[in-house]
C-alpha cells in the first residue's frame, strides 16, 4: 500500500479543520445530554411508559455515548467523521423526543421525521473513515436523498394514520396534507431513504475493496442496512401494528455498531500513533540503533536513497527490496518511495497511514536524512578501503617483485665481492667502503620490500610490530603499548600512523622525541603520538594514512604545538 504524502495546508485551512471537530463532538455531546436529561424529566412516561425493556433503553444509552466518544476522539484526527457522527447522533436521537409529553404534537411529529439524516451521518462516518477517502458525489447525493426524506416526512405524515407508530399517536395537520396522504408522504420518504442507502452500500462496499477492509466501514454498511430495512417493511405493512419494540430497535443497533467500531478504532488509531511516536523517538536517542523494534502495530522502519532504488536501516546498512517487509505500507514524496514501514500482523495499514501526524512525519524525515547520510558515508568508507586494499595488492606486487629481482643480485654480488676480497686477499679501503656500501643498499632494499606492513603484525601483534619499528628508528621512541587483540586492518592502519608519523621526525635539526600510546576504550582503539622535531607540515604526510583510517571507519586528529605535534587515531575495533 502506498499513500502520498499530505499536500500543504494554509492557516486559515488548519484553523478550520480544527474548528470543525471539536464542534461537531460538543453538538454530538449536546444531542446526547439533552436527550438523556429530557427522558429522565419524562420520568416515567417515557421511555418506560411505552413498556421498553430496561435492556433496550440501557443498550441505547451506551450507544449514544459510544456515538458522543468517538466524535470526541475523532475530532482532531478526523473531522469529518466526527461531523457523521453528530448528523448521526442527531438523526437518532431527536427522533425519541416524540415520546415526551411535554412536547406539543406538531413538535413530535417533526422529530419524528428527523430519523432520515441519521443515514446520511452514518454513511459520512464509513466513506470518511479511510484515509484519503475523498468521494464526495456519492456522500451529496445521500444527503440530498436524506434531506428531502426529511421534508416530505414533515410535511405529510400524520403520526394518527401510522398503526406502527408507538412513539406519538398525537393528531397534526401536516403542510401538505391536502397534497399528500400519511401513508403516501411514509412511503416516499421510505423510497427515498432505500435510494440513500442503496448508494451508501454501494460506495462503502466500493471503499473496502479499493483501500481495504475496516471495522468502520464494515459497521457502516450495517448500520445503513439496518436503518434502510425497516423503512421498506413499514411503507409496504402500512395497515399491520408494529410492537413496542421492533420500532426502536433498528436504531439502537444502528447506535451501537456507528458508536463502539470508531470508537474502539479512534482508540487503536490513538494507541498506533503513540507506538510510532515512541519508535521514532527511540530511534533518533538510541543513535545507531539500526532497526527499532516498537513490539506494536509497526515493528521497522526503513528508508529508500533518493535516486538509488535502494532501502537501508536507521544504521544506513542496505536491505533488501521485501526484507523483513511481510506487511507494510510505502509513503512516497515529490521524489518517489520514501519511508517503509513495517506492519505487525493484524494491523491495519490504513491506519497506521491515518495516524502519521505532521510532526512525526517531519521526524521520519529527519530519521530518513540521517540514514541516508550514514549509508553514503559508508559507501565512501567502502570505497576508501577498496582504494586501500587495491594500494596494498599493489605494493605487496612490488614487494614481491624486490625480493625475487634487485634483492637477489645484490645479495648475489655481496657474495661474489667477499668472494673476489678471499681470493685476492685485498683488505684495500676502496673495496671496504664497497662492500658497505651494497652491504648498505641491500639493507635499504630489504627495508624497502618489507613495507610498511612487516609479518609480525600478523604473527605477533601490533606491540611488537611497534618494538621493532621503534628499535630501527633514528628518533628516540617510548612506546605504551599493550598486547591487543586487533583486526589485522585496524593494527595496520595503527602501524602506519606510527610508521608515517616517524618517518616526518628530523632528528637532525634539532630535539626530537616521539612518545607513543595506545588502548582500547570503549570499543576503539585509541592511538596517541606525541611528536618533537617534525619537519615541515604533518598533514601532507598523512594524507594517504588519513583514508586508510577512514577506510576502516575511524579519524585521524592532528593537534600541532609549538615545537611539535599529538596525533590521534581513533579506530572501531570491534
């Protein structure tokens, strides 16, 4: 399921949203409250003279606060739902004041043709419920059908004809009782009511199909039929009585599935919200948390790399196209997919969709940058250590190529000249100084081939890697240095800071010292030197030393002082 993100709204369109409903949810509360406080004033003529059973009237009562909740629920959320259920509360309650005594028989008969609009407000509840629901044709032709049901009602139908009439059986003089008969003015307003709740299933069972199923619409489509049918039986049983019962009936079930599906939903969709509040704040405190498991109704999030096609984690690590998406939802922007969310089973997408406020939208957002920023950042790190590593096979070549060409004819012609000084028994100065001097450059051209990276890194470990640079360095070297347990990248990116750093030292201008620690904390390894004497600026020298430590996700500091420098290796090591 994919869902854009929301367009932009004015101040002025904001305002307005939040006007609606909250006024819709108080005129629901005043509906309720005032029928409630009328019956109870009626005491005991209404509702209990009509012989209701206390169930009846107990079952009516809870449905019409369900009603008055989930307006109040739905009222920010939701406005327009919130506006179906005031028409709703109005539609089905109003019409119970017919059995007030104190009210004149005109007054009765007029609520009593208030009924029809509780359609048309159960139907805004279903069609508005999803999420980008925005059929309006539909929801105007059902209220229009509605309205004039409620004209015609009142203009024509004459309670004192009806034998199914239980509520009011006072004598009125309809407006248009010349025109139409009781029976007649019934039986449009019932056929304009069937029509109403013919295009009310329709459009739902459209709605469920398109953006999936819902409690909501699903009690939606209930409540109308419930409401729908009776009117029909009525208009053709015109002449039959109707028990005391059967009459109120339909509406108190009608109240009671438009009541307690949006009412448990707005909870649900309330408690969603807070889950991915809760996710998206522990993913921005807990850093590179990577996946956060909310344990609720959304278990990942995940984030697509603008112009990649590619999704990767909060820690930026790439993941599949469905991994670990069994059900979820995709919400794109302007530039395409931008945030997955994983869906725990039984959870319904359209309403996580729903509860996506601006600010946690904005949040995600915000989560998206980060992820997106780490995950470049390591393709950089990843391409720094193929750079590295393409260096390293490069240089092992060369090493390999010293060993078995130029390091084996000097060691060849070392040996034919101590050879030829035996022979000729010639201790001359001239093939002294000779002989050192290829003594000397076989020894410069083993150093050479070595590299900077000797075996006893691997074999032995980065403290004695470092022992024995420190032995063949001119510098004067103290070394704090324990045995660790590295990763062989880790001790010689270590080994070539040291190797670097010394290398820059020029004992020959002037005091020069070199003092060298290292430990590990809180999972990195932390590689202090402290440098006298250096020649020139440091960052030249370490430039290709900088992305071999950045190639295994650490940084390289330099702080330099007067007389010298401190550099700072900070590399993961686990």
């Amino acid at each position: 399921m994919a869902t854009r993100a929301r367009p932009a709204v004015t101040g002025l369109d904001v305002r307005a949203r939040v006007a609606v409903g909250p006024v819709a949810a108080l005129v629901s509360s005043g509906v309720v409250v005032l029928t409630i406080g009328g019956s109870i004033r009626e005491y005991p003529a209404s509702p209990f003279e009509l012989g209701l059973p206390a169930w009846l009237v107990a079952a009516a009562l809870c449905g019409s606060l369900a009603i008055a909740g989930a307006a109040w629920i739905s009222a920010s959320d939701r406005p327009a739902v919130a506006v179906g259920l005031a028409v709703a509360t109005v539609g089905l309650a109003v019409p119970a004041w017919a059995g007030w005594t104190t009210l004149s028989a005109d007054a009765r008969a007029y609520a009593l043709a208030v009924a029809p609009i509780a359609l048309a407000g159960v139907a805004q509840v279903g069609m508005r419920w999803s999420p980008g629901a925005r059929d309006a044709a539909p929801l105007k032709a059902i209220y229009g059908l509605a309205g004039v049901a409620v004209i015609v009602h009142a203009a024509g139908y004459n309670p004192l004809t009806d034998l199914g009439c239980t509520r009011t059986c006072g004598s009125v003089q309809p407006l248009a009782g010349g025109l139409l008969s009781g029976h007649a003015a019934y039986a449009l307003a019932a056929a304009l009511i069937t029509a109403a709740g013919f295009i009310a299933a329709v459009a739902l069972i459209r709605q469920r199909r398109r953006r999936g199923s819902s409690v909501v619409t699903w009690a939606a489509l209930l409540a109308v039929v419930t409401l729908t049918v009776p009117w029909i039986m009525h208009a053709v049983s015109w002449t039959d009585s109707v028990s005391r019962i059967a009459e109120p009936l339909p509406g108190v079930v009608a109240g009671l599935l438009i009541g307690f599906a949006p009412l448990g939903a707005g909870i649900g969709a309330r408690r969603v919200r807070t889950q991915i509040q809760e996710l998206v704040e522990r993913l921005a405190d807990d850093g590179l948390a990577g996946r956060g498991e909310a344990g609720g109704h959304v278990h990942d999030v995940q984030f697509a790399v603008p112009g990649e096609g590619r999704w990767v984690d909060r820690a930026g690590a790439d993941i599949g196209p469905d991994d670990g998406l069994a059900r979820g939802i995709v919400i794109s922007d302007a530039s395409g997919p931008a945030l997955r969310l994983n869906i725990a089973p039984g959870g319904d997408p359209g309403e996580v969709a729903a509860t996506l406020t601006p600010a946690t939208m904005l949040a995600l957002q915000n989560l998206r940058l980060a992820a997106v920023s780490r995950a470049r950042l390591a393709d950089v790190r990843a391409s720094q250590r193929r750079i590295v590593d393409a260096s390293d096979a490069e240089r092992q070549r060369i090493e390999r190529d010293l060993h078995d060409g130029a390091q084996q004819r000097l060691v060849s012609a070392s040996f034919q000249l101590s050879l030829a000084r035996n022979r000729l028994n010639d201790d001359s100065e001239a093939l002294t100084r000779t002989d050192a001097s290829l003594r000397e450059a076989l020894a410069r051209l083993r150093d050479l081939g070595h590299g900077i990276f000797p075996g006893t890194i691997t074999t032995e470990g980065l403290a004695a890697a470092l022992e024995d640079l420190a032995g063949r360095s001119r510098v004067p070297t103290t070394l704090d240095v324990p045995a660790l347990d590295l990763d062989r990248d880790v001790a010689v990116a270590a080994y070539a800071v040291v190797a670097t750093a010394l290398a820059s030292v020029r004992p020959d201008t002037g005091p020069s010292s070199a003092d060298i620690a290292a430990a590990v904390r809180d999972g990195s390894l932390e590689l202090r030197l402290r440098l006298i004497g250096c020649a020139g600026p440091v960052q030249d020298d370490l430039v290709d030393v900088a992305d071999r430590v950045g190639a295994v996700g650490g940084r390289l500091l330099i702080e330099p002082f007067d007389g010298g420098v401190v550099l700072t290796a900070e590399m993961p090591c686990v």
